[in-house]
C-alpha cells in the first residue's frame, strides 16, 4: 500500500537540519537530539529533546509542550496544519500531488501522545499550558443533537466560520481549574475526513477530564459524586437529562493525571458510564481497576449497545436509579477483558 503524504514526509524529515532551519541553539547529542528551545527561547541546552528516530518533540521547560514534526512546524511559524505539511515538503524535497491526494492530520496522534506522556512523566509535570485561540471565527448554535438552548450555552458549543476548524462544531476544553487547554472541530459536513481535529494538535487529553472544571460546584452539591462518561456529547445529554455533576475523558482510557484532577475537585464517589458495547466495557474494566480503593465506584449500565446520547431522558433517570456496584456489573459482563 502507498504511503500516505504526511508519513512519506516525516520520514524525509532530518531532524538536525530541521533544527537548523530553525536556528537552533547548542544542538547536541545524536538519537534524543537535546538544545535550547526554538520555539520559547530560553537559554538551557538540555531543555528541548527532539528523537531522530521517533520524529517526536518536547520541550521542558517554557512551552511544556511537544508533538510530531508538523506540530513543531505550526508553532514555530504560527502556520496551518496543511501550511506546516507544505513547508516541510518543500523542505525536503517531498513530491506531493496536491489536488489528489488526501492530507490527514491524525496519523501520528497516539506515537506523538505516548511520547509527551513519557517526557511529562520524567519531568513529572502535570499541568497542561493554557491555550489561546487563533485565527479563528465562531457563531453562536441555536440547535444541535436536539440539546436545549441552556445545554449548548454551558458546554460553550459553537460554530467555527473561519479558521482550520471551519464548519465544524467547535468544543472548548477546560481542566480543573477552568483554564482553556485546547480545543477541538467536530465535523459536520460529509468531506470533512476526520470526525474531530484537536488544537493543538499535540494536546494531551490523558491530563483533563472535560466538564469537571465548568460543572465543579455540581459536583459539590452531589457530596464529590462525579458521572465519567466517553465524551463531551454523551456528558450533554446527561447535563440535558438534569444529571449536571457529569464530566468526561476524550474516549474511554482513564489515567492517574484524571486522578489527580479529581483529587483536586475533592471527588470521593465515580459513577462510570462508558458506551455499553465491548471497547466501552473494556474500558470500563479498566478503569475501574486504576481507581479502586482510591474511590466509591458504581457503574452506569445503559441498554445494550447504547451511549448516553443515544439514551431517551427517561431512560437516563432509568440507568440513574439502578446504578450498579462494580461487583454486580462484573457478574452481569465479567471482570475480564472481552477479545
């Protein structure tokens, strides 16, 4: 199978060239090439880790942020996505064919998250950069998924009309502390290739939960009782449903920076509410096994092969009231993983 343009250019990437393209100070070091940051500046040599091999980047200090090439390319130049692509093709030579040939975005996400996992864990940094929106253009939603007016306002769900993100609903990412740390496009149009584009791109989603900041004080109201559903839009129709103490992870991986954040929002009880079919019950499983003994679990057990966006309001209130404890929900699916 051909390759596609984006990975064909990162492997024609050198990353010291790269780097020196960019004027980069005090390179050094072959593998994990270390220097000054040349996207912050700065003066420390050891502060920005760029892999030869990996085509991956972090940055210690300063920007405390890191990515794929491309990623590299946008903040530097404060350029698209397509626009970085196109540089770095005419950088290294890449031939492209333009008009014919799909650019997607999303092909290194899960290399590039893995990658600023391990350095933030080295670093133990856990607390993502703000994000600043720009360039960007938005208009207010008057329906959507059938979400009332009151819905839409709080989750702030607009419509992108100018920017990379146009014609796509555009969803504002907060962490605990209600501070923007990205954003993200979901599609609404057929050609649009990718259901959800994320800025940045290099956003590390394992370190918010969405909606834990902006629904704190439902939380506290609940006695630190929090629903963790798969996504923003499952999280709307719960909010919808009046059931406002909801926030959610970006899929259904749960990690020990989600841990951290719930310390801090003062959360003792987890109510888990995964999609009912066999990825969201894996990923229940788990879930369930990173945060026991660390909370009360119960389980939210919705109609087969349903999410909550899915779900009537009466069949929420439905799943509300028969919550199951973790062990009722393992001998109705089992503990183990399901292949």
């Amino acid at each position: 199978m051909a390759k596609k343009p984006v990975e064909r250019i990162r492997e024609a990437v050198d990353v010291k060239k790269l780097l020196g393209f960019y004027n980069a100070q005090h390179v050094r070091g072959s593998g994990n090439i270390r220097c000054c940051c040349p996207i912050h500046g700065g003066d420390n040599p050891s502060a920005f880790v760029f892999s030869e091999t990996e085509k991956l980047w972090y940055c210690f200090t300063g920007c405390l942020e890191g990515g794929d090439v491309f990623d590299f390319v946008m903040k530097i130049e404060e350029c698209s996505f397509l626009e970085a692509v196109q540089k770095l093709a005419d950088m290294f030579n890449v031939n492209v064919d333009w008009e014919n040939e799909t650019i997607e975005e999303n092909v290194f996400r899960d290399q590039a998250r893995e990658f600023i996992e391990r350095m933030m864990k080295k670093k133990n940094v856990h607390t993502l950069p703000p994000y600043k929106i720009k360039d960007m253009k938005f208009a207010k939603i008057k329906e959507y998924r059938g979400y009332s007016p009151e819905t839409i306002e709080h989750w702030k769900l607009r419509y992108c009309t100018e920017g990379e993100l146009k014609d796509r609903i555009v969803i504002p990412f907060e962490d605990v502390d209600r501070r923007l740390v990205g954003i993200t496009g979901r599609a609404t149009k057929a050609e649009q290739v990718e259901k959800f584009l994320h800025r940045p791109r290099n956003l590390h989603t394992g370190y918010f939960l969405t909606g834990l900041g902006r629904n704190l004080k439902y939380v506290q109201e609940a006695g630190g009782a929090v629903k963790i559903v798969e996504g923003v839009f499952d999280a709307c129709r719960w909010f919808e449903a009046g059931f406002k103490n909801v926030c959610a992870p970006i899929g259904i991986f749960f990690t020990e920076e989600h841990i951290l954040q719930l310390y801090k929002a003062g959360v003792t009880i987890i109510e888990f509410g995964f999609d009912n079919d066999k990825a969201g019950r894996n990923g229940m499983r788990k879930a369930i096994q990173r945060a026991k003994g660390k909370f009360d679990i119960f389980v939210l057990d919705y109609p087969e092969g349903k999410d909550p966006d899915d779900c009537t309001v009466e069949e929420l209130v439905e799943v509300d009231k028969n919550k199951l404890t973790v062990w009722e929900w393992y001998e109705k699916y089992g503990e183990e993983i399901e292949k």
